[in-house]
C-alpha cells in the first residue's frame, strides 16, 4: 500500500516537474531565463524547455515597436520665448538581455529621456526656427536619443513633435507680421508689373519713332532723288520734264488744301492760266513719253447680200 502511494506520488512529482519546464514562447517575445538567480538563456518564438525548479523566466520583453507618448511641457526658447511642445517616440528592443538588467522600466526611462532632450534641443533655437524646421528638430531628436538608449540595447525608429504651442501674443504677433509681408509682397509684384508695362509702352513708342524717321527717311532720299532726275532732265534741256515736276507739286498742294476740315471756301488763284499751262505741260510730257501708233488701214465697208451688183455696158463703140 505504501509502495503505491510513493509510486503514485512519485509520478506526479514528475508530471509536475514536466510542466514546469516546457516553456511556450508567443511570436514577438522572447523570455529571459535565470538559473539561481543569474542570467542562464534567452528563450525564442516556439517550444523550449528549461531546468525546473533552479531555472526560472526572469522576464517576457516585448519584441515588438513600442508607441511611448511624450507628454506636453513647455520649453524656454533662445529668444527666451516659452513655448508648449509635446510629441510621440517609437521604439523597439533589439537585445533582450541588455533591456532586463541595463535599465529598470525601460518605458518610463524612454519617456523620460525624450521629454530631456526636446528641453534640450529646442531651448538651444530660436522661435522662428522652431517654427520652420521641424524636420530637423525630428532629426536631432533622433539622433540623440537613439545615441542614449543603445546600451540598452533598444533602437529608436521615430520620434516626431506633434503640437508646438507659442503664447497667444506671439501668435498674434506672427499673424500681423505675416499680413504684413504678404501686402509688401503684393506691392512689390505691383510694383514691378507697373514697371514692366511702362518699359514695354516706351520700348513701343521708341520702335514707332524709328519706324516713323526711316520713313521719312526713304521719302526725303525719294524726293531728292525725284529732284536730281529733274535737274538733270532740265540740265539736258528738258522744260517738259521741269513742268510736270511743277504740276504735281501745284496739284498735291490744291488737294491737301481741299482736303482741309476747316476749310469752307477756296478760291483759286488769278493766274489760272498758269495751272492750264502746267496742266498742258503733263500732257505733253505724256505724250513724249507714248511711242506713236501706226495709222490703222479703213475697214472695206460691209457688204449688202440684197444689192444687185452693177451691170457692165458695152460702150457704142464695141
């Protein structure tokens, strides 16, 4: 009876030994294993098994990124301006061992070291930079606090600010700036269209006034030449020539004398005799200048188809 109580005790003894040995690990964790009271092992994901009753799982470290909340304060800028910022850091534990035993509550030392170091870069900047440059502000951070934690063995992937709160006067102070400049950008690009449509009006009028004096140009160096030629036709004893010269002149100058809106009468000159002259002079310049036509022979007169033609009579000689 006694053999089979030690025998029924004695297996017990070592289901409960078998249970307290096999150690299932879930993905993303792994466990820290102590074997009295030292460090023994790093259990991985799956089935492990470890010496019962002296061995014993120290700890289970999250493998996994961790999402620590930065909590609002407010940081004293270089410009002695006091600002609220807040943020949010990602982390994840590269080596477990190091996360157990380097560190105690590793969440809260994280925590606590990235409210530090955001006192400590943005009071060394000033307001307008804090303003402006978050992504580098993003990256110093970082760098500092990932250069903090590796011997803890943990690596942070992110840190980002998410609300920078400057005092209600310097937001309104920023506002009436910001308008400010806008209107002084809009003057200016006023300011410079104005100038450019005046270069552009000028420019136009200065290529219409050397349009303008080449054409006058051409018409003097045409008259000069149409007045050579005529000299040159009266030189060679040419009157013709000198008088159709007068005529057009006589006749442009009664045109545009016509053609004057204020005018309301003319009255043409006694000397009208003149005018016949000179008109008379162009005809016969014109008809210098047209070769003669060679005189035409008379047309034979059409023939009546109901005239009888004359008869032939023998004279009373025949």
């Amino acid at each position: 009876m006694e053999l089979g109580i030690l025998v029924i005790a004695a297996f017990v003894l070592v289901v409960i030994l078998a249970i307290t040995s096999v150690r299932i690990v879930p993905q993303g964790f792994n466990f820290i294993v102590e074997r009295l009271g030292r460090y023994q092992e790093t259990l991985h994901p799956g089935f492990n098994v470890i010496f019962p009753i002296i061995s014993s799982v120290r700890a289970k470290v999250d493998m996994r990124e961790t999402v620590v909340d930065v909590p609002s304060q407010s940081v004293i800028t270089k410009d002695n301006a006091a600002v609220t910022a807040d943020g949010v850091l990602y982390f994840q534990v590269m080596d477990p061992m190091k996360s157990t035993y380097e560190v105690n509550d590793l969440q809260r030392a994280t925590q606590t070291l990235a409210m530090t170091t955001i006192r400590t870069v943005m009071g060394s900047m000033d307001l307008d930079e804090l303003l402006s440059q978050r992504e580098a502000i993003n990256a110093s951070l970082l760098r500092a606090v990932d250069e903090a934690t590796a011997s803890w063995g943990v690596r942070v992937t992110r840190i980002e600010l998410r609300d920078i709160t400057p005092p209600e006067d310097i937001v309104q102070a920023m506002g009436r700036q910001l308008k400010a400049e806008r209107l002084r950008r809009a003057q200016i690009l006023e300011a410079d269209a104005e100038k450019e449509s005046q270069i552009r009006i000028a420019q136009g009028k200065l290529e219409a006034a050397k349009l303008e004096a080449e054409a006058r140009e051409r018409l003097a160096e045409a008259e000069a030449k149409a007045t050579r030629l005529v000299s040159e036709a009266v030189a060679q004893g040419s009157n013709q020539t000198l008088g159709y010269f007068l005529g057009q002149k006589y006749m442009e100058a009664l045109k545009a004398f016509a053609a004057s809106p204020n005018q309301k009468t003319m009255i043409l000159p006694v000397e009208l005799a003149g005018v016949a002259g000179a008109l008379a002079g162009l005809g016969d310049l014109v008809r210098d200048a047209t070769p003669p036509r060679p005189p035409s022979s008379p047309s034979p007169a059409p023939r009546n188809p109901w005239s009888v033609p004359p008869t032939t009579t023998a004279s009373d000689g025949e």
